[in-house]
C-alpha cells in the first residue's frame, strides 16, 4: 500500500515471484487499502505511512481492530518517527526501511505471516533515540502503570522483548524452554491488550526499562 504507483510495481513483482507468497491486491492511499483489505483478506499487508486522504497510521488502526486482522508490515524512508511509532502501537507487527535488500524483505513477509514480529535490535536503537528525542518523559507513569500488571517474570519476558530477542534468545537469558517463554509472551501480550511483540517493546522503552 503506496501513493508511488512505481514503488507499488516493484514490490509487485519482487513479491509475486516468490515461492509461496500470492499478491492478492495494491492501494494507493489508506483507504483504498481498507476496502484491500475487505476484498481480499490477506495474511500480510506491507503499508506506507505517509499517504493521501488517510494515512497508513490510521489504516493499519482500521484494519487491526477487524477479528482475524492481517499482520501488517509498515514500510517507511525513515529509522524511526512519530507516524512508524503510532503504527506500531496501533498494531503493525513492525516495519522495514523501503531500500531493505529483495531477500530480506521476502523473508520478513514470511516471518510475519508466520506470527512474528519485525523489530529488529538495529531497529529498536532507532526507535529508542526518537522516543528518547520526543518527550518519553510523560508517557514514562503511563508506561509503567500498564507493566504493574505483569509478574515479576513476565516483566522480564517483556524487557526481553524490549531488546528485540527471539523466544530463543529471552530463554537462554532467563534459563527458560522456548515453549514456556511463548506462554508467558502470550499472557504478557494478554495483560497489556495489546497484539504483537512490537507493541510491547515500543512500551518498554516508554518506560525506560532498556
């Protein structure tokens, strides 16, 4: 979903001539990409923020309210801004630079079609240096109040995401299976009302626990 019809060709065919991944739909603004998602109902929807008549903020707000949403894949010029944060907190599962190489942007898709995020550690130091530029003081309370819900060790599965580690990497790091810390991710995930793993992060570090 891009206001760039060219743009829109190019991940077109890149996407489409991948093994396994069918392209179902395009838009040009974020509401052409609702009435997409309606027709279509796809797994993934990779999405602009900065779009005409609605933004890709408050489509991917729309489209995630919906039961059985899409996971939606924000694709931006920038590291990090107040729209790619509002994204994510409205429920993007995470986003990806638009000059990301072919191959890595296949294997997001696929990764997120799989129910993971993408927020990678090189991505959360930027996420972390605009929050840190943008006044996360006053969402800091707010930030910690919602993580006073959580058990001491589903606070730490939670700063274990705040650092953008796998179930692998959050087990070895607090001598858990992988199968025990996806309970406690789906619980942490619970708790906060929120959908993804990228939410819980973008909250971690209102709060100033990484």
């Amino acid at each position: 979903m891009d206001d760039d019809p060219m743009v829109r060709t190019g991940l077109r065919f890149m996407l489409g001539g991948s093994v396994g991944i069918e392209v179902v739909g395009e838009a040009a603004d974020g509401a052409e990409a609702i009435a997409a998602a309606d027709a279509h109902w796809p797994d993934v929807m990779l999405m602009d923020v900065r779009m005409p008549r609605m933004d890709g903020v408050e489509a991917t707000r729309r489209i995630r309210a919906r039961p059985r949403a899409p996971q939606v894949l924000i694709l931006t010029t920038f590291h990090a801004d107040e729209y790619v944060l509002q994204a994510i907190r409205n429920g993007a599962t995470g986003f990806l630079l638009k000059d990301t190489p072919p191959e890595e942007l296949i294997a997001a898709v696929r990764k997120v079609a799989d129910g993971q995020s993408i927020l990678s550690p090189r991505v959360i130091g930027a996420v972390v240096s605009f929050v840190a530029a943008t006044g996360a003081g006053s969402r800091r309370a707010q930030a910690h109040e919602q993580l006073g819900k959580l058990t001491d060790r589903e606070r730490e599965v939670a700063i274990g995401l705040g650092h953008g580690w796998s179930n692998a990497e959050i087990g070895d790091a607090l001598g858990m299976g992988v199968s025990t810390v996806k309970g406690h991710v789906s619980r942490v995930l619970g708790k906060l009302g929120m959908n993804n793993r990228s939410q819980a992060a973008v909250l971690v570090h209102d709060a100033g626990l990484v």
